[in-house]
C-alpha cells in the first residue's frame, strides 16, 4: 500500500504562484483530487506529476480532468519539445507540497535518493517544500521516520503533522492526511506571509533564574520553545520580532533581534524599554514570581539548622504592561496546575489582557502543548495536542485572523 508513487501538480493562480503538489501512494492519495479542486477552483493553473504507485490508487486522468492539464507520470516520456522536465518544473514551482507524503518519500528525501520524477523534481527545486504526512501508525512511530524528519527540517524542509484517527488498515492511532481544507490554508498562509510586514511583535520566551548564592538560583522549568515557536512563525509572516529571552536550550532565529536576560528585573527592564515602540506582545516567559531579598556573596554551607531564605516579590511585568496598555494588543500565557479556565480567566481582567493562552504545567519541558485561547470576552478556543510550533501557527493564525 505505502509503496513510493507520488502525483505531482502544479498551480498558478492570477498572483503568478506556482504550487507542486506531490501524491504518493498511500491510500490517502484519492485525496488529493480534493485538494486539486478546491486550489483550482481559488484561481491557480495546476499540472501534475505521479508516480507509476499513485496511479494504482488514483487513475491519472481524474487528476487531469481536475488539473485542466496533462500529469506526468514518467521521467523517460517522450516529448515533442527538449525541455527537461524534471528542472523546467522544478524552476517554475513556488511551492512543492506532497500530499500524502509517505514513509518512502521522505526516506528517500532525506537520504539523497532521486529514482523517479518527484523525487527528481524535488532533488532540483529551490521553492519551499511542504510534506503532508500520512501512513500507519506504527510507520509513523518508527524513530527512523522521525530522524528522517529531523533531518530534512534542518535542511529547511516543512512538515504538515498527520491528525490521529481511524486508519485504512483498521487501527487508531496518528497518521491520517490532515484534513485538505487545513491543508490548503497552510498552502494560501506561505503566500501570505508577509501578512505581518510593518508590525513589530515583542515576544518573552524563557524563563528566570533568581540567585540565592553564586551558585544556586531559584527557577522553573520552561523550556522556552512556545515562544521561540511563537517568535518564528511570526517573523516568516512578515513582522519585525523582538525576543527577550531568558535562560533557555533553544538556538538562536535568524533575522530576529534576540536579548538575552537572566533575572525578572533585567526581563522587566528590557520590556520597557521597547513595550512603547510595538504593536503586539505575546508574554510567553515563566518570570519568577519571587527572588532572593538577600543574595549570598559566598557559597552557603551546610549545617544542622534549617536555611531560612527571606523573599521579595518580582514585578509583575504583564500586570505593569496592562496599566500602561494604550494601542498594543496584549497576549498572556497562563501555566496552572488546577482550575486552569477559572484562573486564566481572573488573570485576563486583572491584567487588562486582549488574550491569554492557558496550558498545564504538564507540558514545560515538553516538545508539545495543548492551549486553551481565551479572548478578552471569554469566549473560549482550545486547541488539541501538539507540537509547539503547530500551535503557534494555529494561535498566531486564529489571533491575526489570518
């Protein structure tokens, strides 16, 4: 069922975009008829690329008569002009997304592999690449499969995560072909991406370390990757991004001016300092809510009495930034460990918020989150587990309307 056989269309609307859409041969691949329509139907031209496996599964002339145009299928079809193919349409495409994306395909992918036209295509292309993953669950759980992946995202390719549901081989679990109307928006947003140009975005990401002695500090344990997820997403949209960030493992985005902090003081210093020149702040950093009033200038010693440390409160940066709100909008985070709604809903008017996003302490550390988006009239979004880069797309994309 999951042998590599790949259609590949192209689309090109009255903006002059051109979208290659690649279809392997997982069941999945009727699918994409779906996506053709509906992307043809908003204005683009499409043609299309299968694989001999695809064809198995989906016959070529349904994706020509919904592409208006021929599909190839063979690298070696003879033709009446001397173009070559494979970089003729690797040079037209702005886009390359392969839906479904198979275990094969991204096998290969990764590993160099060009035996066919799409992955000919794909070994030549320059445009962004978009892989829509969809295969059996223990396909999808193999660890080569995400070394794969991990792989190709270093080398700038993107994924578009599988949804969890019943599957064609009469299990659940995750790797169904997300929804083609999600799809489809994923497609239209890269070419909105500078929806955002002209915006400046302030981002806290992080969390802080309050020192007790040179060597102890007080602090938790964020992770920092929502809002380097969040600082992102928003840069490929188009806004001019400001992170200041405390302690964390996350590397370093190109083109975004990134400071680095330690304390709640140095954060709350460092916000004010440009809170008043942005539009947009997303105060995604877990500040500690107290710090030392005393710090040791020595190692503190063992000894047999109880340590009694005195604590001070830290300023309440997104509490400060609420008084003083005037054009920005104002975005919170809210981790808790019970009554997550009833809390994140009292933080909301307490600190003049247009949003906060609610999570569970559970997911600090973690590569995933689930949120609940929390406007300022309490209406109430929650969004399922994911990868933190998926939900920032999800928040970003629900909160700009995009």
């Amino acid at each position: 069922m999951y042998n590599e056989t790949l259609s590949v269309f192209v689309i090109q609307g009255d903006n002059m975009k051109n979208i290659l859409i690649g279809v392997t041969g997982g069941i999945s691949a009727y699918k994409s008829a779906n996506i053709i329509s509906k992307l043809k139907k908003k204005g683009y031209n499409i043609k299309v690329i299968m694989t001999k496996n695809a064809t198995e599964i989906i016959t070529p002339l349904t994706l020509e008569t919904l592409a208006r145009d021929r599909v190839v299928i063979d690298m070696w079809e003879k033709k009446s002009n001397y173009d070559v193919e494979h970089i003729s349409l690797a040079e037209w495409a702005d886009l390359i997304l392969v839906a479904p994306a198979t275990y094969n395909i991204i096998g290969k992918i990764a590993n160099g592999i060009a035996d066919d036209m799409l992955s000919t295509v794909i070994s030549a292309a320059k445009a962004p690449i978009y892989f829509a993953i969809a295969m059996n669950v223990n396909m999808y759980e193999n660890p080569i499969l995400h070394e794969n992946i991990s792989k190709l995202k270093n080398y700038g390719y993107n994924f578009i995560d599988s949804d969890e549901g019943f599957l064609a081989c009469n299990t659940t679990g995750k790797g169904r072909l997300r929804n083609e109307d999600e799809i489809i928006k994923i497609v239209e947003t890269h070419f909105n991406y500078k929806i955002l140009s002209g915006k400046k975005i302030l981002i806290t990401a992080g969390r802080t370390e309050e020192k007790i002695d040179p060597i102890r500090y007080l602090s938790n344990k964020s992770s920092g990757k929502m809002g380097y997820s969040i600082a992102k997403y928003a840069k490929e949209l188009g806004a001019e991004v400001i992170l200041i960030a405390g302690p964390n493992s996350q590397e370093d985005i190109k083109g975004i001016t990134t400071i680095k902090v330690n304390t709640a003081l140095q954060m709350y210093e460092k916000v004010f300092e440009y809170y008043s020149n942005v539009d947009t702040v997303f105060a995604v950093a877990a500040v500690a809510d107290y710090r030392a009033k005393d710090i040791s200038k020595n190692k503190i010693k063992k000894n047999d009495e109880n340590l009694v440390i005195e604590l001070v409160r830290n300023p309440d940066i997104l509490f400060e930034m609420g008084k003083q709100k005037e054009n920005q909008l104002l975005i919170g985070f809210c981790a808790e460990s019970e009554n997550l709604i009833e809390n994140a809903y009292k933080k909301l008017e307490k600190k003049n918020l247009d949003y906060i996003i609610a999570n569970h302490t559970t997911y600090f550390s973690s590569n995933k989150n689930k949120v609940v988006l929390i406007d300022k009239n309490k209406n109430n979004i929650e969004f399922d587990e994911a990868n933190k880069e998926e939900i920032a797309k999800k928040l970003l994309n629900k909160i700009f309307n995009i």
